[in-house]
C-alpha cells in the first residue's frame, strides 16, 4: 500500500499525518498545497467540504488539484496516477492533518479512487466526506455526537520519522564532533521551548526563571542540558536565553535557536533525555514526547485567550497520568517526583497504552488494508 499524504507545511500537522503513514505502510508521498487567499479558499472548502466526493469527471478533478496543489506535488499526482495504469495497482490511501489541506485530499481521493483519512476536525467540511476521521478527544465537546466514521485518541499522533530522526543525529554528532555512542554516555535534560500564540503568552522574565531553575537542577544533579527554541519563539526571549547560559556553558550539551535555525533536535533531545520540560503552548511537543515514553513536566504560561479545545487537552493528560503540569517555581519538585517514580517507556509499551496498536488495526480492517498495506 503507497500512502499519498496531503500537507499544508506545519510541521505538526505534516508530522501528525506522517507518523501515521509509517504506521501503516512503508511507501509514503508527500504533496504539499498552494497559500490561497481566503477570498478564494474559504468558498471553495464550503462547496467542496460536502460534494468533494461527489465529483467523478477526472478532468474537473484535476482542474480543482490544480488550484491547490504546487506544480512539482499535481505533477507526482499525473505521473503517480500513469503508474497505476501500468501496473493495475489499487492499494492508495490519501492522508491530511488539519482544516487546509482537508479539500484537496478529498479531491485526490476521488480521482484515485483511494482511501481518505482526516486527523483532526477541519473547518466547514463534512466528516462523512472522509472514510475514516482521527480525533483527539480534546477536539471533542462533552456529549458531542460522531458520525460512525470516527475513530478517538487521546491526543495527538505526532512523532518523528525515521528518516527524522537519523537525519537529526547526523547533524547533531557533525555539529557536535561527537559519536552517536559518546553522547549516549551522557545524562540530560531536554528544555524545549515554544513561543507566543493566540492563546498564550510568554513573558520574557518567566523563560529567563525557567532556564535558571532548569540549570540548577542539572549542575545539582549531574545533568547536561539540551536546549531548543523553536520559530515561534518571541526574540526577546531568545537573546535573554542565551545571554542566561553565558556563565553556565559547561552545563549545556547543545543549544538549538529555533528562529533562525531550521534545525530540528527534538527527536535525538527525547532519545538523550532522562527528563522533559516543555513549555505549555506546544501540543506537537508535549505530545510527541509522551508517544517517545516520557512522563513531560509541562510549565504553565499566561493565558492571552481561553481555548476549550486546549482545557480539554490538558485535562485529558492529566486525568491519564500522561504529563505533570505545573508552574516555573515548582518544576523542581515535580522533576523530582518524576524522576523518583517514573521510568521512560518502551515505545511497544506506550503504544499499547495510548491505543495506537488498536488505532492502526482498526484503520487496516475497516479500509479493508492488508496488514502487509495492500487492499484486499
């Protein structure tokens, strides 16, 4: 089975869609959609969010595959949809993560006849115009009824690729002139900073407690630190960063500024790490590091505007034991305590606990997937 994954180019959605894939089949491809204007856009999702699938003349399909997708990813479709006239092979399954990208994957599933799956609730479209829905259950309102179709999880399926992740460590050892085997000698923390959004803020001087109480932590107890900030990260609070480890550099294993650099540690960060801290505003993060085995302590931020979606997302992880959420000031103590009664998980062990193992053979037997991924 090939897995034809549409994406807007965030990086949590495009993970989100990715780690899926992997899970299901070892052949994915990724066609990234055009920025429409929402003058354009917000029409088009309206019309096609209910009759996307009832669209059958491939040339009107195409027209419309046009419009969203890049020249590059509407010339791997043709040349995709040429290689299946060749070999008669049916076995496709289109995937897309959130509202964007959510009308031209039901456009490409009825020109290549395929499976669709949607992750997460996207905006004005129809989720029976999907053949299977994955929400989590913080997109879920107390009482709120689901199509059949709907498949819950807990939160978030976001992990890095293998491709990812081998990728991550090459740069990091290059960066580092270390061995792979060298660092994994080592014992860390891993601090993984957000950034600003529409629900919170981040205040310069709560990251510049944090980063210190993070550091005594690590010279006390013996750890290196493996620091990150990512593009949403407000400048501010980037230079105070790096203007706090100055007198402290021999407590830092590496620190990436996400701004300016595209590089992206996390996954080789929660292979390293004893210990998680992220900052709350990041729901690719906390739930990245969950699916990797670890227990994150997660440091609260100001509120900007209240999200139910994100209350319920944060209740559901603490009502699970998933994720220590706490302030600035005690995450010392709550590292403490994870690091007293908790032990990072196997990756077999997490997936059976989160119900991703279930998840997968539920989407293989209700697509009618193989479980080697070929259509039956």
């Amino acid at each position: 089975m090939k897995a034809i994954i549409v994406t807007d180019g965030k990086r949590g959605h495009e993970n989100q869609s990715l780690t899926l894939a992997q899970l299901l089949t070892e052949d994915e491809e990724v066609l990234s959609i055009r920025k429409l204007s929402l003058i354009l856009e917000a029409p088009l999702r309206a019309l096609f969010g209910t009759l996307g699938r009832k669209i059958l003349n491939p040339n009107i399909l195409k027209f419309l595959l046009r419009l969203y997708l890049s020249s590059d990813s509407f010339d791997k479709v043709i040349m995709l949809m040429q290689k299946r006239k060749e070999s008669g092979s049916n076995s496709i399954v289109t995937i897309s993560t959130g509202t964007q990208p959510a009308v031209p994957v039901i456009l490409l599933s009825s020109l290549l006849n395929a499976k669709c799956i949607q992750i997460h609730k996207p905006s004005c479209v129809s989720l029976r115009m999907f053949d299977k829905v994955i929400l989590p259950l913080h997109d879920l309102r107390p009482g709120q009824k689901i199509p059949d179709n709907v498949l819950k999880y807990p939160f978030a399926i976001s992990m890095a690729t293998k491709a990812d992740v081998k990728a991550c460590w090459n740069t990091l050892t290059l960066r580092l002139n270390k061995s792979e085997k060298e660092l994994r000698e080592g014992k860390y923390i891993a601090l993984l900073i957000g950034g600003q959004s529409s629900h919170f803020k981040m205040p310069v001087e709560l990251i510049a407690r944090l980063i210190d109480v993070v550091l005594t932590i690590c010279e006390e107890g013996g750890y290196k630190l493996l620091l990150t900030t990512s593009r949403r990260t407000p400048e501010l609070v980037e230079r105070a960063l790096q203007n706090k480890i100055q007198d402290r550099l021999r407590l830092i294993q590496v620190a990436v500024w996400g701004r300016n650099d595209m590089f992206n540690p996390v996954p080789v960060y929660l292979e390293l790490s004893s210990a998680v801290v992220v900052t709350e505003d990041s729901v690719s993060m906390i739930s990245e590091s969950i699916l990797s085995g670890h227990k994150p302590v997660v440091v609260c931020l100001p509120i900007r505007r209240r999200s139910r979606k994100l209350c319920r997302f944060k209740n559901t992880l603490i009502e699970r034991n998933f994720a220590v959420y706490t302030t600035v000031l005690d995450v010392n103590n709550s590292l403490a305590e994870i690091s007293s009664s908790y032990r990072k998980k196997p990756m077999e062990v997490i997936f059976n606990e989160l119900g991703v193992n279930e998840l997968i053979e539920t989407l293989k037997n209700s697509l009618s997937l193989s479980k080697e991924g070929g259509r039956s």
